[in-house]
C-alpha cells in the first residue's frame, strides 16, 4: 500500500486542513511543476498559496483591530467586567474619541 508522500494533502478538505499543510502545498507545486507537463497544476497550486497567504495577512490585521472588542465581550459576558469595557473597547476599535458616544441618545 502506498500514499502518503504528501501527508495525505489529497484528504484536506477545507481552510483549515490547508493551512495545516502549507508545506506540502508547496512541496506539491514544486513536484508538479518539475513534472514538466502539469504546469497548469502547478501554477493553480502555487496560487492556492498565494490566495492563503494573503487572506492570513488580512485575517492578522482584523484579529489584532478586533481582540480588545472580543476580549470585553468574553469579560463582560463572564461578569468579569462591565458593559461599560465593551463600549470603550468598541470606541478604540472604531477610533473614537468619546466612548459614551455611541450610547446618548
């Protein structure tokens, strides 16, 4: 029985599995790039790395925007902080000056 040279990419399924063979990806481009008549194969694949690579760029940035906004979500709804933390998290995210703003009606 054979397979596996790959880590079983041909098993991923989704984002996740993907990103968790990244190496393999490339390892797989490069192979079907050196095949000579899979170029077309090769050239989709590097793209699929491509296409990952920038959305884990894009993904970082809005993680890093969003954390303080998750992170008084979390506290608030563990009662480990009030409302209060959320409209100033959510202040900071959206680059106000006045927390309360968004509140006064």
């Amino acid at each position: 029985m054979g397979g596996g040279a790959y880590n079983y990419l041909v098993n991923a399924m989704d984002l996740e599995d993907l990103c968790t063979k990244r190496n393999d990806l490339r390892d797989m481009a490069d192979r079907l790039a050196g095949l000579g008549y899979a170029k077309d194969a090769a050239l989709e694949t590097e793209e699929l790395l491509v296409m990952l690579r920038q959305w884990e760029v894009r993904a970082e940035v809005r993680l890093r925007r969003l954390r303080d906004v998750w992170h008084a979500v979390e506290w608030m709804d563990s009662r480990d902080c009030s409302e209060d933390k959320v409209h100033v998290a959510l202040a900071e995210y959206r680059g106000e000056g006045d927390p309360g703003a968004g509140r006064r009606s």
